[in-house]
C-alpha cells in the first residue's frame, strides 16, 4: 500500500472511492486548467466517470498518490520512473485552490524528492513547468529543482503557443 506521512495534517497515500466527493464537491478553475495547460473551459462540469477515472489512474501507477490535508482528498503527485535511464519525471497538481500558496506543493515535492533519491536510489528527476506558472516554479525551486533551460513555444493552448521550462534535481545535489 502507498502511504507517506509527511506530518500530522499531510498525508501521500492511495486514492480512495471516498476522493471521489472531494474531487466533485471543487469545480474546475479558470486558474488550475490554464497552469496545467487545459483547453478546457473551466465552466465545463465535472463527471462522475472521469473521477472514478482519476482514481483508478492513481491506483494503477505505483509512485503516484493522492494529496490528503486534514483528511481531504486536495490534488495528486506522481513519479514516472525510466529504470533504463535511472531518472523520472515528476509531476503535482493540487486541484483544490483554497490549498494553493501555503507550502503544500513545496513539502510533498519535497517528501517525493526525499522518496526517489533514497527509496527509488534515483539519479535524477525532472520536471515540464509552462514559463508563465510562476507559482509553480518557485514552489519547484523551493523544493530544490533548478532550471535547465527553456523550451520556446512548445505548447499550443487556444490558438496561443507558450514556452516550457525544464527543470530538476541530481541525487548529489539532493545529499548536500
């Protein structure tokens, strides 16, 4: 079973039927759906089916969990491991915005830094962040990622192309 608690109030775990409500009772963002890149329009309502989805995906994968705060289901975290290449590719997102600007974001990337380099013994894990998600990058510099550089015009959102920034951490940048 995937379990982490990272304090009292914050826990990674497996996804839940309960989470279903959770996920339901926050409707979409303008916000969210722009920093994840989404071209759907936030007004569009949730289904029931692609919760049940969501939480089946979260069940599936084995580095991925479900963001528990104060016994609320709020977002997901992930790690897509290439064993071949000793690295994986990372991924967040707190899907309830009332959650948004306290450190959660930073103390779960940092909880999953901590689970990859020492669990996972990874080499390297890295991150795909849209230039415009300044939230994002500073709560992935917070947690110690560095930028790599940027990828121009990469993603096509509304008819509007936006740059990506690559980030990540080392092992040994990690142990200092």
């Amino acid at each position: 079973m995937k379990y982490i608690k990272i304090n009292n109030e914050l826990i990674l775990r497996d996804a839940e039927e309960r989470d279903i409500e959770d996920y339901m009772s926050v409707p979409f963002s303008k916000e969210l759906l722009e920093m994840y890149g989404s071209t759907l329009d936030y007004k569009t309502p949730k289904s029931k089916d692609k919760a049940k989805l969501l939480i089946a995906e979260i069940r599936k994968e084995p580095y991925e969990w479900a963001i528990e705060y104060k016994g609320t289901f709020i977002g997901q975290v992930r790690l897509v491991v290439d064993s071949e290449n000793n690295k994986a590719k990372f991924a967040i997102g707190i899907f309830n915005s009332e959650y948004w600007s306290k450190g959660i974001g930073t103390k779960v990337t940092k909880e999953v830094l901590k689970y990859g380099f020492e669990t996972l013994k990874l080499h390297r894990i890295h991150l795909k962040v849209l230039k415009y998600n300044q939230r994002g990058i500073q709560a992935y510099e917070n947690a110690g990622f560095i930028k790599e550089g940027e990828e121009r015009e990469t993603a096509l959102i509304n008819g509007t192309y936006y740059s990506d920034i690559h980030m990540s951490v080392l092992a040994k940048e990690y142990l200092k």
